[in-house]
C-alpha cells in the first residue's frame, strides 16, 4: 500500500490494517492519537515533507513489522510489541518507545539531534552493514533489567551518550565517546575508538553495580566537582595509545580497579 498527500495525513479514531509493507508521505503525519488501530504487517516506511513531524501515539494501538522514518522535522513513534529498525532512516529528533525488543535489520539510521530509544531491550548495530549517526544525544533505556548492545560491527557515531537499565550494557563507538547527565547499569562494557571523557563544564554520573570496563584510545572522566563513578565491582580502564586520567575533581568510588595502558 501507498498512500500519499499533498497535505497532512491523520488517521483520527480511525483504524487502519495493512497485511504486508506500507508507504505513507505528506506534509505530517499523525497515527494513533485518538484510540484508533495502526498495523502494518511488512515495513512501515513513513515520510514527512517540509519538516513535518512524525506521530505515532500511546493513545491507540500501532504494531509494524518494521519501520523507517524520513523527515527534517521530529518523531514520535510508540509500538505495542517489538520493534525492528529497517531501511533508511534520517530524522531531526527521534523518540522511539517500543513495548518490546528494538532490534534493527540492515538499517541506516541518521539523527540530526537526539535519538531516545526506549524497549525491554536494546541492540543495535550488530552486523556491518547497519548505520547510526546520531549528531545529538543518544538516550537508551531497557526496562525490567534488558540488555544494551549498541554497535561492534556496525558504523556507530554519536555527539553524547546516556543509559539506564539493571542489565548488562555494552556499546562500541567508532569515534570520541562523552558520557553526559546520568548513567546506570549492572555491567557495562564501553569501547571508543577516541577519546573517552565525560565533557567539560557539566556534571555527569555513572553508577555500575557489576563490574565495568572502559576501553579507548584516551581517558579523562571526573574532571569536574559534580561527576561522580561509582562501580561496585572491578572497574578496568584500558588507554589504547594515551593516558588515563581518573581526577580528584569528582567523586570515584571502586570495589576494585585495573589499569592497562601503553
């Protein structure tokens, strides 16, 4: 199915089913936002001119096989199931709340400003030919103690990072990595291929209540009075090819600590 218009797309209280993928453009589009019903079996590939926003609300009930996204403008999408990123993404701001799993399959997904993603668990960027460029925050949060993997073969790039969940994190960034605002984990593996630092001139925290290890070409973090790390377990820092420095500035706490450096 494709639907296109010249003007905006609303479903209203109406309810809409799709067996296989479907296309939908117009100047905005909003789904979902009075009760109604919004499925598509196949992928769901959505398209907003001018910089129209995206809206796929929590007041009805939407479930896709998969989804992409193409605006200037934001999006606001909610699943009541699992959620699988496809195709080519490019977005302003993105907020994705999955009732389920978000996984992706093949994705490109570029974001302008912050990605949030929401699910009972997270992975993204599993195989080589997936993409994520996030130009602003990426916010990820797993509920009920899911996992986070993000990255490891994929394309994966963001400006700064921020994660909450009691299960096991693990991301890889092909560039500098900045951990901002507050982080959570039961475990936490981070690898960056730049510099790993916690940003300058803002606080930022992060609590682990396993053990965690910190992998990248450099590390600064608790360079200023209101970082705090906090790792109940081992905390292993390893600087690939420059220093780490762990500063008296914030506050460090550590069950036991390890340092590999060149």
């Amino acid at each position: 199915m494709d639907l296109t218009s010249a003007g905006a797309v609303s479903a209203g209280t109406a309810s809409l089913a799709v067996s296989g993928g479907a296309s939908f453009s117009g100047t905005s589009l909003t789904f979902a936002d009075a009760g109604g019903v919004f499925s598509v079996g196949g992928q769901a590939t959505l398209t907003a001119s001018g910089g129209g926003s995206i809206q796929i609300s929590s007041a009805g009930t939407a479930n896709f096989g998969s989804i992409a996204v193409s605006t200037t403008g934001d999006a606001v999408v909610y699943e009541d199931s699992d959620t699988t990123l496809a195709g080519s993404s490019s977005v302003d701001n993105w907020t994705m709340i999955s009732s389920g799993v978000i996984t992706d399959n093949g994705a490109s997904v570029a974001v302008a400003g912050a990605f949030t993603l929401q699910g009972t668990s997270i992975s993204i960027g599993d195989l080589a030919s997936e993409s994520l460029s996030v130009a602003g925050d990426l916010q990820l949060t797993a509920t009920g103690g899911g996992n986070i993997s993000i990255g490891g073969a994929a394309a994966v790039n963001f400006d700064a990072l921020t994660f909450t969940t009691t299960g096991s994190v693990s991301i890889t960034e092909d560039s500098a990595t900045v951990l901002k605002a507050s982080s959570s984990a039961g475990s936490l593996s981070l690898t960056s291929a730049g510099a790993l630092t916690d940003g300058t001139g803002s606080a930022a925290s992060l609590t682990v209540t396993g053990n965690a290890a910190f992998t990248a070409a450099s590390i600064s973090l608790g360079d200023n009075a209101g970082d705090s790390i906090a790792v109940s377990g081992n905390a292993h820092f390893t600087g690939l090819s420059g220093d780490v420095n762990l500063s008296s500035a914030g506050g460090m706490n550590f069950g036991s600590l390890t340092l590999t450096g060149t």
